[in-house]
C-alpha cells in the first residue's frame, strides 16, 4: 500500500531492534536508506541483509560535530534526505533523589538535543523539495511516566513538545513531524526478563503481549508515506491500548 | 540597477509571487510583500545559494527589506 521509491530516509539507532525493524519495513517500501548507530558491524550486517539501497552512516550522537555531519553525510551519499526517523536512544535510570547531573544531562543530550539538531540538518533541503516526513520515536513513558526513568521520560515527552511546534511551522511546506510511541516491545532488552517479570508486564498490557518491532516500523511506514500528508504533529500510540492516549 | 540588485529582485520576486515594481529599495518582505516570517528563512537560503555565500542567524535577523538584501549581499561577495 505504501511505496516509498525513489524516496531517502535517515534512521538512527538502526544497529537496535526497532531501529533495524523500521529500516527494514521502508526499503521494502521501496526506499533508500541510510542506517545509522554507534555500532558498526550491526549496521553492516544488516546493510547487507537489505541490498544494494542500504548506506552504513556509524555516528556518535552524543558528538555534536558528529551529530551535524550526519544530515550532510545521509544527503552526499543518498542525494537528499527526504525521510528522518530519530530512533535512537539511551537510558540511564535511577531514582529521581539519586539521578547526577551526568545521567540527566546524557540522556537528555543524546535522546532530545541530536534529535533537535538532526531535524535542523534536514530541514532545508525538506523545505526545498517541498516534501518531508519526520518521524520521532518517542516513547509511552513519555506520556505516562515511569519511576527511575526521570531523565528518559522528560527526553521522550520533549520530543513530542518540540515535534508539535516543527510541525506547526513547517506544515506549509509539505513536511510532517509527528511521533510514534511504543509500549513494552519485545527486543534483545526484554529477552533477559524473566518469564514471571514477562508475565507481569503482559498481565498490564490489553493486549495481553508485548508488541513486536515490526509494529513500531508499520506504524513509521504510515506516517512517512505519501498518503500520511494530512497527519500532523500527532503522536501515534503503539502499545497494545496499555495506555489509551 | 546592479547586477546584484536584479538577481535579488528576481528571487523575492519569484518566492513571493509579488509584481516587479513592487519590490522597492524600502519594501519590507513581511509587512509590503506578504511574506511569513518562514519565507524570510527560505529567501536567505535562496541567497546564500545565488550568491555562493554565507548569512549568519544573527545577520538575516537584520534583513528586512529588499534594501537590506542588497546592501548585505553587496558586502558580502
């Protein structure tokens, strides 16, 4: 249903569960993609899994040099960026009276600050062409909270604040900024939990599961298509109705 | 009229959808010529582009009018 062809996105955090989900659901739309993380042999391993449209971009998003070199970096090997997906992301939990300055400062940085810079990088040649789609991961935790993530929760609910005034600004250019927020996503992170900690997660979720990274992808393939033109600065939740927003 | 002066007119021109005369050496992009506060941001990329040069933040904040324009990219190149 959706073809993205002839269309380039930037994914961050693509070495991740998520991130690899979301590169792999837009190049079978058709597009081609630059992936980019810290990690370099995941990012390979899965720019040859996908083909000859697949670019390796490793960078550092805790480096703001590096951070905005990347958009330049995306547009010379792919020839515009047409698509961001700011995916990644770190924690860094403790407890609120606990958290140090370096751990709310880090994830802030990393999770919030690249992002911003990210979409400034992108923005005029999105402006230029006419056409745009940012798509930003944020997170449920933005919205509902969670204890000893402070610094991650205000990182993801950030990003829905700064995603709903981009969008404002640019939507008469045919750019869309909007969010997607998943749940409890089964990835290499949940796979250490216990079956009685799964239990007791899945027994919070409706859906009575946690949700698959190629879930987050469809719902990022929705709003990078061309027939998501009208939707903007919204916040797709994608969490199995754990919480209904 | 310069050569810069005519290759700035054409871009505000062409950006604004505005008439040729117009464009006057005091007309304002957002108060005479109908321009958002956005495309005062895309005639500067515009610039830098015809121009081949660079317009900090601080400086474009001072381009007003099609005067303005001129004058700065006049220093400029």
């Amino acid at each position: 249903m959706f073809d993205l062809t002839g269309k380039n996105a930037l994914i961050t955090g693509a070495s991740g569960g998520i991130g690899g989900a979301i590169a792999k659901a837009l190049y079978d739309a058709g597009a081609t993609v630059a992936l980019s993380g810290t990690r370099v042999e995941p990012l390979e391993a899965l720019a040859a899994e996908l083909g000859e449209r697949a670019h390796v971009l490793p960078c550092n998003l805790s480096d703001k040099e590096s951070v905005e070199a990347l958009p330049k970096q995306a547009a010379e090997v792919m020839g515009s960026v047409d698509i961001l997906v700011n995916n990644a992301g770190i924690t860094r939990d403790n407890l609120f009276m606990r958290m140090s300055d370096d751990e709310w400062e880090s994830v802030l940085n990393v999770n919030l600050t690249s992002t911003m810079r990210l979409c400034k990088g992108v923005l005029r040649g999105m402006m230029k062409a006419r056409w745009g789609r940012i798509v930003n991961i944020s997170s449920i935790v933005g919205a509902t909270g969670n204890p000893g993530q402070g610094n991650y929760a205000a990182s993801k609910a950030g990003m829905v604040g700064m995603s709903k005034s981009l969008a404002y600004e640019v939507a008469t250019r045919g750019i869309t900024v909007n969010c997607v927020a998943p749940g409890f996503i089964a990835t290499a992170m949940t796979d250490k939990l216990t079956d009685d900690q799964k239990d007791k997660i899945n027994a919070q979720i409706p859906s009575a599961r946690m949700g698959t990274p190629e879930e987050i992808a469809a719902a990022v393939l929705y709003l990078a298509s061309q027939e998501a033109g009208y939707t903007t600065g919204t916040t797709l939740h994608v969490n199995g109705g754990m919480a209904m927003l | 009229m310069s050569d810069i002066a005519d290759r700035v007119k054409k871009i505000v021109v062409e950006h604004l959808d505005v008439e040729e005369d117009k464009v006057t050496e005091t007309a304002s992009f957002i108060d005479d010529l109908g321009a958002d506060s956005l495309d005062t941001v895309e005639l500067v990329m515009a610039f830098e582009e015809e121009f081949g040069i660079e317009i900090p933040d601080d400086a474009a904040e001072t381009i007003q009018t099609f005067g303005d324009a001129v004058k700065f990219i006049t220093e400029a190149s």
